[in-house]
C-alpha cells in the first residue's frame, strides 16, 4: 500500500574520470588550440607590466598631490 519511490539513476560520467585517460589527453591537447588558452597564457604575460605601470602612475598622481599641497599651504601663509 505504502510504495517507498526508489532513487533515480542516471548515467553520469565525470568529465575527468581516472578510466578515460585518453579522453583527457585529446581534451588538453584541444584546449591549448582555444582561444581562452590564448587569452589566458597573454594575460599571464602582462602581468608584470601591469605592477610596474601602476607603480609609475602611483608615483606621477603622488608628485602632483605633492605640488598642488605646496603651492595651497605656500599662498595661505604668504
């Protein structure tokens, strides 16, 4: 009377199964031809540029903060 559901079962396979190593390696060897792989190895290559840029600008916005703050305290007090 009281039928308790049994569980669905699907047939799911992981995308990285251990069992496919084949499938793996033909998904790597895919990936690197993408363009998101390209995309990604050009952002890793600028990433040094970009900490050496911001240091550059953060220095130039600091001497003009530096230059307006004197040229304000020099006209208050003269």
């Amino acid at each position: 009377m009281l039928k308790q559901r049994k569980n669905k079962r699907f047939n799911y396979t992981p995308r990285y199964a251990k069992d496919s190593e084949g499938n793996l390696v033909k998904d790597d060897a895919s990936k690197s031809n993408g363009f998101a792989f390209k995309w990604q190895r050009a952002r890793e290559a600028n990433k040094n540029k970009g900490s050496k840029g911001f240091s550059l600008r953060f220095l130039i916005l600091i001497l003009v903060l530096l230059l307006i703050c004197m040229y304000v305290l020099d006209k208050k007090y003269m």
